[in-house]
C-alpha cells in the first residue's frame, strides 16, 4: 500500500507531454525504459488494470517501485533516447531493444560522387544519421531530398566509369547526371552538403542556403529553380516541428555515456543527466549586461535551443541576482511552454551564484538538481553551504562540466559583443526617439561614427543644427546609459577603489 501512494503521488506529477519513462526498483536499479507521447497517460496505464494478461507485465508492475522520466521535445526523440537507455542499462524488462532490434540509418557514402542510402547495418563507408524508428520521419526526409535535393542511385564508381548518356533517373529530374559531365563536382558537392545539413537537423542553416539560392535564382530569372528552393523552404517548414534535433542524430560514444554516469553518481541524479543546461552573465563596465544559458544533449552542445537574455530589473555589476534573473526568465518561459527541462542546471560561479538560482527555482516552484563550477581552482558547489569537491582534472564528470561552462562563457561573451556592435551601428541612432534618418545622416557626417557621437557632450551634440538639449541627452542616454546609472557607477568605482 505504501509502495503505490508513492506511484500514485508520482503519476499526478508527470506532464502530458513526450518523454521517456524510467521504472526502478526497490533497490534503485533501472528494469524498465519505455517512451510514450504523453507521459501521464502511458505511464499512468500501467497501474489502472487490475491484471494483465502477459506475465512479465504483471510481474513488473509488482517490482516498480519509482519512476523518473526525461522529458523531450518530441516523440521523435523519444523513440531515440528509449533505444540508447536500453542498449546503456539493458534493463530486465525489456526485450525487444535488448534483443538488437535494427532501425534504418540514413548513409552519405564515402565517393567522389556521394550517394544516399538507407541502411539496417552499419557496414558501408560513410556519415551516418539516425536510427529514424519513426517511419513516417524518415519518409519525409526522403521526400525532401528526392524533391530539392537529388543525389545519384547508380553504384558506378564514377572515377573509372564514363556514360555516353544519362538513365531515366535524369529525364524524371530525380539526377543532375554527374555521371556524363552534366553536373560538377562542385555542384554536386553543394547539394551533398544540404542533404548533410537536414539530416544533421541543422534546418535553420539550411533555409538560409536555399533562401539566398532563391534570389540568386530569381536574380538570374531562373524561375523554376526559384520555385523549387521556394518549395524545399516550404516543406521544411512543415517538418521543423517533427524534426529530431542535431545531437541526437549523432551517436552516443563510449566517453558521453562514461562521463554523464559519472556525473549522475557524483550529484547523485535519478537518471543520467542526458540534457544540461549551463548559465553565465557577461557585461561591460556595468553595461549592457546579459545572461545566457546554453543546453548539452548526450554531452554535446545544441546550439539550436541556446537563449540570450538582457538583464532588466539589476543595475550596475551584481552577477548574483543577474543570475537570478536569468534562471527566473529561462524556465518561466519552459514552463509555459510545457518545455522538456533539463536532468541538471550548471551555474558559472561559485555557492553564492548557486545560492541565487536556487532561489529563482524555488520561487518558480521547481525541483531541479543544479550544481555550481567555480573558475581556477574548479571546485564543484552541488549546495551553498556544503564543502566543495575538488575532483582530478581528467576526471570524466568535470571534464563534461567544464565543457558546458566554458560553452556558456563563449556564448555570454559573443552575445555582449553582438549587442555592443548593434549598439554602434547607423540603425541605433535611427531607434532613438526624435532621430530620424535625416538627422542620422548629419550627426554622422560631422563626426564620422555611432562610437565617436556616443563620446561627445550633452553640449557638442547641441551645436548640430537640428539637435537641442532634449534630443543631445536622448542621445546620451541611449548610447551610454542614464545619467543616473553613470552617477551611481561612478560612485561604485570610487567606492571600490578606496576599499
């Protein structure tokens, strides 16, 4: 009894959202790895029949004694992440995936002229994507290329072999016939690379290829080469939602699985931590400050699901409640959006850092594991007040998280630099209130850029015909900030130096 008002006190908790479902039991050890679409509803099946007919059904609900799942972004993954728990833990229950069940993978060969091919085993040269267990995915990813991006069928090797003409395959535009010279290399190459580019799930890179090749071919009134890259952009669109991301097209090698163990063990997770999230603050003098959090799936960074945000409610330099405010806004947005949430929060920083995102979690009332990785001495906070682990330097487990740290430091101080740059730019005077284009124009012909208009007076700006003291401290203000941050930053710097 006391076993299932764990289960049923588990059960209410789990989203109705895609995910993987991991059951252990008594003594914590995984005996079962199952997906499902929405979690709630499969999970929560297993506990509502009295009795099932298959005896290792029955004899599993008996053995379950706790549940934790890894949320996912869509069903796709589901079907991905289950297949690589499986073959990681091998648990008893499942029989299956245990037993080697092949899914196909998408091959680009290794040729002078590469070939697409759909394989079950891995013993052809080439790059691998996949395993698609969703066949209706691979259907539409195979519909795409044969559309907008055709490679050749024939197994000639193209080195030796030389066609006096090209097959069917041509007339029914399904080849561009590289076989007989009517394709180069380099044409060729172009189109293998944005077949790597879908599968790789890189779609966002993609669309900007077929866009600019777009205009490009309208430029050239190439109309129906126009309306092809039109409609490839198109279907792309449609399948982005379905889309497994980038990572997890890729295989799980030996030291991502080591080092994710090691850091379970080492915090002390439910699961491995298959999805991180890494935080960092990056600012200049105080200015335009910004917080970042990047995200690693199965120990690789997934640039596609990074997010920026600039600081708004902390003035001057205070990395602790930017901190804050940047875990705050992070997950308000997930939880919102019913997002998967990572299986642990990594804070650039020391127990102060991981003392302020604990609270921002607590005020969100989320219950997520985040640990602290301080720079020098790479000492590891798993709590604000607890003693620091200090482990070897090519330890698995911090080697992983110095990699997400280091990630979040690069992204923080390339999303300070872009905006300093977009904060210079012509269009930043033409954003200001009371600044039009004409007036742009003249302040940048008198003193020749965004960066030396930002340094002059309140006075010089004035003596521009057109600008008087309201416009001139507009312009002050945004461009350097407000008088009164300047003051009290001022006053911070003195304070700071006497200290």
């Amino acid at each position: 009894m006391e076993r299932m008002e764990r289960i049923r006190g588990l059960l209410k908790k789990l989203p109705n959202r895609p995910g993987v479902y991991l059951m252990h039991d008594e003594g914590g050890k995984i005996i079962y790895v199952g997906k499902a679409k929405n979690l709630k509803r499969r999970v929560s099946s297993y506990f509502n029949h009295k009795d099932f007919a298959i005896p290792r059904l029955r004899k599993l609900v008996a053995t379950v004694c706790d549940i934790t799942t890894i949320r996912t972004a869509s069903d796709a993954e589901a079907y991905i992440v289950e297949s690589r728990l499986i073959k990681a833990y091998q648990p008893f229950f499942n029989v299956e995936l245990k037993m080697g069940t092949r899914y196909p993978w998408a091959v680009v060969t290794d040729e002078p002229f590469p070939r697409l091919v759909v394989t079950r085993r891995r013993d052809i040269k080439g790059r691998y994507f996949g395993p698609f267990i969703s066949a209706g995915a691979l259907k539409d990813v195979l519909h795409i290329i044969e559309k907008a991006f055709p490679l050749r069928s024939c197994k000639y090797d193209l080195t030796r072999t030389k066609l006096s003409r090209p097959c069917l395959d041509y007339g029914i535009g399904k080849c561009d016939a590289p076989c007989v010279g009517l394709c180069t290399a380099r044409e060729y190459g172009e189109r293998v690379d944005d077949v790597i580019l879908l599968l790789s799930g890189q779609t966002a890179d993609l669309i900007a290829r077929l866009r600019a090749r777009m205009e490009e071919c309208a430029s050239r009134l190439e109309f129906e080469a126009a309306g092809v890259a039109r409609d490839a952009i198109r279907s792309l669109w449609r399948m982005t939602r379905s889309q497994v991301t980038g990572t997890l097209s890729d295989d799980l090698d030996e030291d991502s699985w080591t080092a994710m163990k090691a850091l379970q063990e080492l915090v002390g997770l439910p699961t491995v931590p298959w999805r991180i999230d890494g935080f960092d603050i990056s600012h200049h003098a105080g200015y335009e400050t910004y917080g970042v959090s990047v995200v690693f799936e199965q120990g690789y960074p997934n640039p596609s699901l990074y997010r920026r945000f600039k600081i708004r409610t902390v003035d001057w330099i205070d990395d602790f409640r930017s901190i804050e405010e940047t875990v705050t806004r992070k997950y308000r947005m997930a939880l919102r959006a019913e997002a998967p949430l990572p299986q642990l929060a990594m804070i650039d920083g020391g127990p102060q850092q991981l003392a302020f995102a604990r609270k921002a979690l607590a005020d969100l009332e989320l219950n997520l594991p985040t640990v602290a990785l301080a720079e020098e001495e790479e000492l590891i906070y798993t709590a604000p007040d607890a003693a620091p682990i200090r482990l070897p330097r090519n330890d698995p487990a911090l080697r992983l998280l110095q990699r997400v740290r280091d990630e979040a430091h690069r992204f923080a101080i390339t999303s300070h630099r872009r905006a300093s740059t977009a904060r210079f730019s012509r269009s930043a005077l033409e954003d200001i209130p009371g600044i039009g284009k004409h007036t742009s124009a003249l302040l940048l012909s008198a003193f020749g850029s965004v960066r030396r208009v930002a340094g002059l007076s309140e006075e010089e700006l004035s003596s521009v015909k057109g600008i008087g003291p309201v416009t001139a401290r507009r312009i002050k203000e945004a461009l350097c900030g407000s008088p009164a941050q300047e003051s009290e930053h001022e006053h911070d710097a003195q304070r700071t130096e006497k200290n």
